[in-house]
C-alpha cells in the first residue's frame, strides 16, 4: 500500500471520458475483496478536468468511444501523473480504449498512429474486423490466475513489445490479435475484456490486490466464482 | 393514394398483402416483411408515400414508442394519422406505415436512430422531435458521440423544424445543428453520458441542473420555452401557465415524453387544452405499464432497456415493501454484453423483496451482491406470485423490471397484454 496513508488507494481515471462499459463493476469488486480481507480502502474518482494524484495503489482505466478515448489520451499525456505513478511503481489495471491508450500507440478511426501514454511496451491499431463476443483465454501461469472469461468489443489490433509480456492466451475470441489476449509490464496490465473482467474473474482482481499488499487470504465462494463457471460453460 | 405513381401504388398493395399474409400465418405484426417486399419493387416508395404529408419523426434512445403513441394520440384532430404503433421504426416499418394509410393527411413515425439522418433525407419530415442519447446495446449499437454528430450534419442539410430536449447535451448539440427548433426542458435524469462537451470535449459545468454549460468553449443549453416540472406534475409552455399533466403512464421519464408530446402537437396547431386530455387516455403501449391480475396479486410489467431506463424504471417503482421482480436476457435484441448492469445504482433496492430471474440471473446476482442487495432467484413469475401469496395471503402487488425478450417473454406467458 501507499507509504502517505494505510488505506488501499484506488483511483478510477476519467469516469467522464472511459466507462461506457460498466466499468464501475472493476472498482466495485477491487474494493469489495479488499474490504473482506479487513484491508480499508479509498477510492478517488478523477475527472476530465482534474490532476491525476500520483499516491495511488491501483489505477483503473475504462473503455470509450473513439472521440473520447482521444480525449483522454490528450488529457492523460498533458496531466502527465498516471506516467509519473507508474514510474513510482503503482499498479495499473486499463481495460479496451484505456488498455490502448497506455501503449506506446494507438489508432485514431483512420487508423493513423497517435501518441500514448506510454507505461507499457505495447502498440494498438485498427483491424479489418470488429471483434464482439464471448471471450476465454489461459493466463500467464506464472500469475496464478488461471483460466479468464470476458466479452470483447472492439476493432483494435495490439502488438506486444519486447519489455511487456501477453496476459493470457486466447481460448475462444480474438483479443490483441487471435492468439494472445492483453499485456503486463510490471504492474501495469491491460485487457480488452469486458464483462467486467474483475466481476467476472474473481482471481484476477485478487492478482492485483497480492501485488499491492502481498498474500491473501481465500475468500467464501461469492456469485463471482458462479457467474465465472457459467460464462465459461456457456462460451465453450 | 391516386398522386402515387404506379408502379409505388403496386409496390405498397405488394407490401400490405405480405403484411396482411405475415399476421396471418402468426409469423409477426407484419411491419416489417410488408416493408422490405414493397422497397425492393420500389425503392423510392418511402419518399413517394410520404410526399404530401406533414410528417413528425421520433427518435431518442429511451421512449420513442411511447412519445410516437402519445403525439399520434394528441394529433387525432387531424382523422386517421399514419403511425408505426408496433414499433417497426426501421424504413421497412415507415413504409408499411405509410402505405397502410393512404388517406392520413399527417403521420408520427418512430425512427430507430441510427436510420434517423436517411429518413429524414427521404421524407423531408414537418417536425423532427428528439428527447435523449444514452448508452444501449453497445456490441451492435453505434457510438452515440457519433449518432449525435450524423444527426447535427443531417438536419444542417435540411429544412425541417426540430423539438428536442435541451438538457440532454448530446441532444441539444444535435438539435442546434437545424435552422429552427422549439427547446424542451424535459429533464435528464441519466448524466454519465454527457459529462463531456460534444463540441470541443470540455468537462461540462452542470450546475443547476438542468442547465448545463461548457467553460472551454461556451456552449450551452438553449433557451426553453417549454419545461416540466416533475415535484409539481406540471408542464409549462410559451403561454407561460402551468398545465397539471396528470398522467395514466407513471415517471418522470413519461412527464418528459408528455411534454415533448405537446409541444409537438402545438407545432401543428393543436392547444395543450385539447392535446393533454388525449395523452391522460394512454395507460400502456405495448404492454409497457400495464398490470396483469394472476393469483390476487397486481403484476406491473415494466420495460427497461439499459442503464437510463433502469434509473427510470427505479424511480416509479411502488414504495417499499412491494417486491419487485428483475429480469435479464442477452439475446441479440437485448445486446450480448451484459456489462451495462455495472453502471446502474441498485442501493435503492435495499429493504425490499427482490428477485432475480431470466437467462443472465447470475450476473445479476452478482450486482446485487456486490450492492449488499438481499434477494433470491426465481424462474418464472407465477412462482413468485405463489411463493408471496403463500407466505402472506394478502400480498397485493409486485413490480416486474425486465429488459427486452425476457420483457417480451413474460408479456407473451400472460397473452401478449397490450
Ligand atoms: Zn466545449
């Protein structure tokens, strides 16, 4: 956790600009586990025309349309505070629009590159297909994540760069490019998967929690583990 | 139907016997089969048949069917009024509309609203009437920063008079794009997707709503003329006297679409004194609001589609204690990404019987849960009733929320109530 405070800092970037997807369900989950485990929790919503703080545990970005995720690319790079907070080692966890916009590149609807905010050695843009539909895909083992279950819905193409690592490897869907799904480096992690992914892959959220305050207990069987057997029932 | 050419004239007879054959066989209103047969014989048939007539065009992601119904209600005045009532609001449906009413000298067409910008180019509509854009359906639903701007370039092409909703800013910004329009206060009570300005992207200043304008560029909302007020149960108008709207549809969400209603009735000459009576008549559309009576027990049905209308649907639920039921699909009409669950606010819930029901319960569940939102799961309203009625022989009502097919489920499950 931050060293300015004992509470775990989740900090939702651009609620205005990046969270056409129930995004929201991503900070509900983070602080629901956390708080089962006894860890207190903040959670600091930064808009559009707001600094980003730099103290922050978790950072978490959305998706968005096309005009606003260039919007918050812009914002993002001017403010310059996710990119400082991440430099200082703090976890990012960036979901379709947001997961390209902290690469190096992106691809405006022209598909001509634009600047990221660049945390993460990774380079999106656009394919010939939209990929919409029930995803799965195997996580990196080393994570301890195992299995993940989402629904994608997005044009994007993302190439992974040598100092980023694939997330996962794609089970049924499309994700970065038919054979691997999202990217991390370090703590910052991105994914096109919707659903939301935290919600449904109870695992995955407590991924990051580990990362910010070590081991953690197990937690009772909630209607997540439910929702995750039966999405991947029904996608597979 | 004699100015038509005749080979339209041929095309539109085609497409109210394929109609006609459609109810016939069972296999749908015929809305939309009728339509498609006519346009590949004619495909100008939409601009032939609407020529000579004063045309209103609905459209909005919440509340088209019902706003269509209540402004062809107001407009009766005028005889027989050409309307797409079983919500078929593509071009196919407005040609079986229109072909279906020769005579009608004004026709309220429902548009889906990514058609909008066509129809409008096709018709050269009186009025266009637009009330709000939220986020629907987004894995088959356009982007609505982009619906907002096709629909400012269309009506910057075009002649037609505009009345929209000046607090919903995507609409407003919309609307601006036409050379007259009649301003709306009607209300917003969904924000999460207009924090941002559609002109230059700015953080919107909202305060007090519903005024709204953006400090980077200076736009904002236009100045209304008529407005509701929801505490009061009132609408204003350019007279400048309240009018008590007394509704039979329930909501603020329904206030809004009344008041659209009448301003748009105005704009053909009609007084709310003789439109309003005629909106009070409406007490559901398409089985939307409307009660079933099984077991003893009132069962409201209640459509919502995404997150605006959750909201909606929330806020006219009956107070506490009367359970209310919730039901989910994910089947294409309903979109396949449940994920929008995430953005509505379910706290309101709690303290209240809830169940769950339809193919995606789990995921509701889950909300629920995370909400700290006690319920149960259920398979089909019936066993609701009897489970409620069993527990407490004088349980009387029960709210039903559901999106779109398990709406259409349960209303088939009690007849196809109207
Ligand atoms: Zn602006």
């Amino acid at each position: 956790m931050s060293d300015t405070s004992s509470r775990l800092r989740i900090v939702w970037i651009y609620p205005d600009l990046l969270s056409t997807y129930g995004d929201q369900g991503n900070v509900l989950i983070l602080r629901r586990r956390a708080e089962q485990r006894g860890i207190p929790t903040e959670i600091v919503h930064v808009h559009s025309s707001d600094s980003v703080p730099v103290e922050g545990d978790i950072y978490l970005l959305g998706g968005g349309e096309d005009r606003p995720q260039i919007l918050a690319a812009e914002r993002l790079i001017a403010d310059g505070g996710l990119k400082r907070a991440a430099a200082r080692g703090a976890c990012v966890f960036s979901v379709c629009a947001g997961y390209q916009i902290i690469g190096e590149t992106y691809g405006d609807d022209d598909d001509k590159p634009l600047p990221g905010v660049g945390i993460i050695d990774i380079r999106s843009g656009r394919g010939a297909t939209r990929a919409v539909g029930e995803i799965v895909a195997d996580v990196d083992p080393s994570l301890g994540v195992g299995r993940i279950t989402g629904f994608e819905n997005h044009q994007g193409r993302t190439a992974i760069g040598a100092q980023a690592t694939p997330l996962s490897t794609t089970v049924k869907g499309i994700g970065n490019d038919d054979h691997t799904e999202g990217a991390y480096q370090g703590q910052v992690l991105g994914t096109y998967l919707h659903g939301p992914a935290l919600p449904r892959n109870p695992a995955l959220a407590d991924l990051l929690l580990r990362w910010r305050v070590g081991e953690i207990p197990p937690l009772p069987p909630s209607w997540g583990e439910t929702l995750h057997e039966e999405r991947l029932a029904a996608a597979l | 139907m004699s100015e038509l050419p005749l080979r339209a004239q041929f095309a539109a007879a085609l497409g109210k016997g394929a109609a006609s054959l459609s109810r016939a066989t069972g296999r749908g209103d015929g809305s939309v089969i009728g339509g498609k047969i006519a346009l590949k014989v004619e495909p100008e048939l939409l601009t032939k048949l609407a020529r000579g007539k004063r045309l209103a065009l609905v459209s909005a992601t919440n509340g088209k069917t019902t706003t269509t119904r209540l402004i062809a209600s107001a407009l009766r005045e005028f005889g027989d009024i050409a309307t797409n009532e079983h919500g078929a609001n593509m071009p196919t449906g407005h040609i079986t509309a229109l072909g279906a009413n020769p005579e009608a000298t004004v026709g309220v067409l429902e548009v889906d609203e990514k058609y909008l910008p066509g129809v409008l180019r096709d018709t050269r509509p009186a009025v266009v009437v637009l009330m709000n854009l939220s986020r629907d359906q987004m894995d088959r639903a356009s982007e609505i920063n982009l619906l907002a701007k096709k629909w400012r370039e269309a009506l910057q092409l075009s002649e037609t008079h505009v009345i929209a909703n000046a607090d919903d800013p995507l609409v407003a910004w919309a609307g601006l794009g036409a050379r007259n329009a009649t301003w709306v206060s009607a209300g917003q009570r969904w924000k999460e997707d207009s924090w941002c300005c559609p002109e230059c992207g700015g953080h919107l200043k909202r305060e007090p709503d519903p005024y709204w304008e953006c400090p980077e560029c200076g736009l904002r909302r236009p100045e209304t003329v008529w407005a509701v007020d929801n505490a009061r149960d009132t609408v204003t108008g350019p007279g400048g006297a309240a009018m008590t709207l007394a509704l039979n549809l329930p909501g603020d969400a329904n206030r809004a679409n009344a008041a659209i209603a009448l301003a748009t009735a105005a704009a053909y000459g009609i007084t709310p004194e003789v439109a309003l009576p005629r909106l009070r008549e409406i007490t559901s559309v398409a089985g939307r609001y409307t009660s079933v009576h099984t077991q003893g027990v009132e069962v409201r049905l209640l459509l919502s589609k995404n997150p605006a209308g959750w909201l909606e649907s929330f806020a006219v639920l009956d107070p506490a204690p009367v359970p209310v039921i919730l039901s989910v699909n994910a089947q294409i009409p309903d979109g396949k990404d449940t994920s929008w669950l995430w953005d509505v606010d379910y706290t309101v819930l709690r303290g209240r019987r809830v169940f769950v029901m339809g193919e995606r319960r789990t995921d509701l569940a889950l909300r629920l849960e995370t909400d700290d939102v006690a319920f149960e799961t259920a398979d089909r309203v019936d066993a609701v009733v009897a489970k409620l009625k069993s527990e407490r022989p004088d349980a009387a009502k029960v709210d039903v929320i559901a999106n779109y097919t398990a709406f259409q489920q349960i209303r088939t499950a009690y007849g196809r109530v109207q």
